[in-house]
C-alpha cells in the first residue's frame, strides 16, 4: 500500500522527508510488528499518526527517529538510504530530527532550560550564542518563569512542554511528536498544535504527530496515516491534497 | 515576552559521581596503592640484591690449611704482589671468632677449634679473573689454598633476583589488569544507569565520540584522584618502612636496604597518570562497544 503524503510547503521540491519501501519490523521472534510499510512524508507535510494501541504507532515513529532498524525493507530519511550510511551519518541526520517523545525523556539532573538547550549543545554551541532562543521558547511554552526548575518539581504538563520545546529548539527538518498533547490541557494543545503547523509553514519543516485524539485530527485539515495491526490501512482523509 | 535575568551555567551532561563512583574511586585507590608498593618492593629488593653482587663481585676469599702466622703472613705478602690485586688482608682469629659469634657464642672460640686462615682480597676493578692466578701462584708456593671468587653465591643470587623481579612484573601487570577490568566493569554499570541520558544523546544527534568523551573525562578523573590517593598511601608506607627498618638496622641488615630515590618517586609520579589512562582507555572502549549495539 502506497499512502503520499501531500506537501503543505510548496516551496520545497527536494527529495521526500521520510520514505519507507516495503518496511516490516518484528521484535526478537516474536510476530511481525509492522508488515509491508510503504509510504513517503514529503518535505514540508504535516501529517497525522494514528491507530489503536498496540498498532505499532511508536514503532513506526522510532523507525523514523533511527532508534530501530527496520527487519525488512528500507527506510530513506531526506533522500538517504539509512541502511547504507555510517554511524557518524545516520548522527547528523539524527539532528535534523525533533522527537517530542510520549514519556518525554528529560534528563532529571538538568534544569528546564538545559534540557531545552541539550540538542544545541550536542550541535557544539555555545551556551551566549543559544541562551536567548532557549529563553524565548520556553516562553512560549508557557515556562518563562521555570527555567530553573528540576524536571522532578514539573508537573506531566509542564514537562511535556519542555520535552517539546526541546524537540523545536533546533529547528529541525523533521518533527516527530508522540502523543504531544496527552497531559497539556486544551488550550495549550491547540497553541502546540499552531506552533507545529507554524514550524510546518514557516520553515517548511516535515510534522508527524502521532495521536489517539480524534478531535485533534478532525480539527486539522492534514493527511492521516492510520495504523491497524501493524499495516498501514488508507483513511480517506487526504484532504490537503 | 519577560526574559530571565540570570540562567544557571551548563551542568555537566553526566550527573555528579555518586555513591557507584565512591566504591570505584576506593578500589581504584585500593589497587594503585598496592601496584606502586609491589613495585616499589620490587625496584627496592633489585637495589639491595645488585648491590650485594656488585660488591661481592672482585672480592674474593683465600682459605689456607695447615699453615701457621708466620707462613700466613708470608701468603698475605705472596698474594699481595700478584697482578690485578688491590688489597690483601688476613683476617685476624678474633674478627674469624666474631663471624662465628652467632654459632659459638660471644665467649670465643674453643681453644682445638681448627679456624682456617682466611685472607680477603680485594681486585683491582676491570682486573678480570683472579682465581687461577691465585691459585697457581700459591700452589708454586707450597701452599694448600681453596679461593672462593663467591661466583656461585653471586649467581644464586642474581637468579633469585631475576625471580624476584619477574613476580614482581607479573604481579604489577595483574593489579593493572585487574584495576582495568574493574573499572570496564563500572562503565558498564555506570553506561547502564544512565541509558536514560545515553539514549537521548544518542537520538539527540550526539555522536559516538562525544558520548564516549562524557564518560573518558569523568573516568580519566576518576583514574587521577584514585591513582593519586593509591600512591600517597603507598609513599606513606614505604615511608614508614624506611624508616622503621633504618631505626633497626643492627638487626635487620640482611633485608633489603630501604630508601626513596628518584625513580621511586617516578613511580609514585606515574600511578595516578597510569590509572587515570586505563580508566580513560576502559572507559572509552566500553562505551563505543555498548553504543556499537545501537543503531
């Protein structure tokens, strides 16, 4: 099965963001977890993940995030075969990749602030040159006034925000968020959601949000890849087409 | 949009070391201190035991049977004009009675005691082998002489030395393995408790070098300060040896003699700087092997 996301960006006509060619995933022997992907998210789409749980949602997207290497089949991530690149490689493309992940993954030791600014600090930058994008983002979120704070002292919907903030710090090519707006009240997960699309059109970055909110995906106009027993079903919604 | 007037430095990317760490940096110090000692022993029993061979080496030791003063003293006279020899000296009944104190007691010798007539000799350095020429020239003489060139004496001992020095290489070797493998082990472990922060970094976009940099710098540290600590404890001991055993001398004067020159004190230098390489190195190689597994 073959779903093409449609492009929000028109602007960019590169090769596409993610593609996968006949991808199948299974976990030690156990059956198969996903089973015959093809699909391609072309640059600059803002596009929907869902599907029960257990369908393979978090799989697919930690395909996508090369924290996995597909059983079968090949994954191209901006044009590049990742099953021929080297680990100093598949590192780079690694940054041009925003994960908002569901259980957020901030590091306990670091503040709000540092955990935002740990990409740019793995990128080699220096704390002067990125102190006032962290800031400014952590703003945004709604977090201006925590940046000290331990994640511990956070609560889930405060530490979702950093985690997403951390994931835009960067700007990246690429935003894959799983879940991001499962602990954050409705009026901020229609402002995440903004900043998503804003990411989306102002910078023509590629947006994936995977989500079990089926009001969230009604109230956006973006192709849906849906997700049933590990096979990609079409939904009829490639509305932006 | 307010903006914060103070932001925190950067923290390290690593937490501080904690109570995993404390152990390490203990074992490490524990096995430092006892490879500096082992090598310090080692290079403190070769000093004493080169130096017993270098001494016994051109001193020899003529026994005379069956002559009395006036023909020894014609034998020290004798010995004295051969080519190559420094010094003769005969030794007097009485310094004979005090070498033999230890067995006879202090009171003297029993009066039918049958003491050879012993001259040391002394050769003249480079003078090579003065055996033979002893032995002909005393023979020509009429005397009944055994010269002893201690080349036995000196062969067992460089033989033990040789022993000695090699155990003593084996068992340095075994504690650096040892303090290697330990601390391999601890990566690991410590790898393994912060594969939260790993995996991040790692997905991140860190590359394998600057993951594994976090953790050289913070073992490379770790190595110093136990290195460090091992070999201030092993200074301290061998201080303390020095000191006990040159307060009894008298009695101890076949050990070994103890003293701190420089290349002790290289060794003490070097400790810290081996330990903190082989915690780096360990490090290092157990990193990239654990990040090898991932994608």
């Amino acid at each position: 099965m073959i779903v093409t996301m449609t492009r929000h960006s028109p602007d960019r006509i590169d090769a596409p963001s993610v593609r996968f060619d006949r991808v199948g995933l299974r976990y030690d022997s156990s059956e198969d977890v996903l089973s015959d992907l093809t699909f391609e998210l072309e640059q600059g789409a803002f596009a929907f993940l869902t599907g029960a749980s257990g369908a393979g949602k978090t799989s697919l997207l930690r395909l996508i995030y090369l924290a996995l290497r597909p059983t079968h089949g090949e994954v191209y991530l901006f044009g590049q075969r990742v099953s021929q690149l080297r680990r100093a490689q598949l590192s780079a493309l690694r940054r041009r990749v925003g994960i908002v992940f569901q259980d957020f993954r901030l590091l306990e030791h670091l503040s709000a602030y540092e955990n935002v600014a740990l990409p740019l600090r793995v990128q080699g930058q220096k704390e002067p040159n990125y102190r006032a994008d962290v800031e400014d983002l952590l703003n945004w979120v709604g977090l201006g006034e925590r940046l000290h704070a331990r994640p511990e002292t956070l609560s889930g919907g405060e530490q979702q925000r950093v985690a997403i903030a951390r994931a835009l710090v960067s700007k990246p090519d690429l935003l894959i968020a799983d879940e991001p707006t499962g602990n954050v009240d409705p009026n901020m997960a229609e402002r995440l959601m903004r900043l998503f699309a804003e990411l989306n059109s102002r910078l023509g970055a590629s947006v994936l949000v995977a989500t079990h909110d089926h009001g969230l995906i009604a109230r956006h106009n973006a192709p849906v890849l849906r997700l049933q027993n590990g096979l990609l079903v079409r939904d009829g919604q490639e509305r932006a087409g | 949009m307010s903006r914060a007037t103070t932001t925190p430095r950067e923290s390290p990317l690593l937490p501080e070391s904690d109570a995993r760490e404390v152990a390490l940096l203990f074992v490490v110090a524990a096995l430092c201190f006892l490879a500096a000692l082992v090598a310090l022993s080692a290079r403190s029993s070769y000093g004493a035991a080169a130096e017993w061979t270098s001494a016994s080496e051109g001193e020899l030791t003529v026994r005379l049977r069956g002559v009395d003063a006036r023909a020894a003293g014609r034998a020290e006279a004798l010995i004295t004009e051969i080519e190559g020899v420094a010094q003769a000296r005969l030794i007097p009944r009485e310094e004979a009675a005090q070498m033999l104190a230890p067995w006879f007691g202090s009171n003297g010798l029993p009066a039918g005691l049958p003491v050879p007539t012993l001259i040391e000799v002394s050769a003249v350095p480079g003078a090579g082998e003065l055996a033979d020429s002893l032995t002909s020239a005393l023979g020509a003489a009429g005397f009944d002489a055994l010269i002893d060139d201690h080349a036995q004496w000196g062969q067992d001992v460089r033989r033990a030395l040789g022993m000695a020095r090699f155990a003593a290489f084996a068992a340095v070797a075994l504690l650096v393995a040892t303090a290697v493998a330990v601390i391999a082990f601890a990566t690991h472990a410590a790898l393994l408790a912060r594969r939260d922060i790993v995996n991040v970094l790692h997905l991140s976009g860190a590359p394998d070098p600057f993951i594994a940099n976090l953790f050289e710098r913070r073992f490379w540290l770790l190595g110093l300060r136990g290195g460090s600590i091992g070999a201030v404890a092993a200074l301290g001991a061998a201080a303390l040896l020095v000191f006990a055993l040159g307060s009894h001398a008298e009695r101890t004067w076949l050990l070994p003699r103890l003293s701190l020159d420089f290349w002790d004190f290289l060794i003490l230098l070097l400790t810290p700087i081996i330990a903190g390489f082989a915690s780096r190195i360990a490090a290092r190689r157990t990193v990239l092997n654990e990040l090898a597994r991932t994608i």
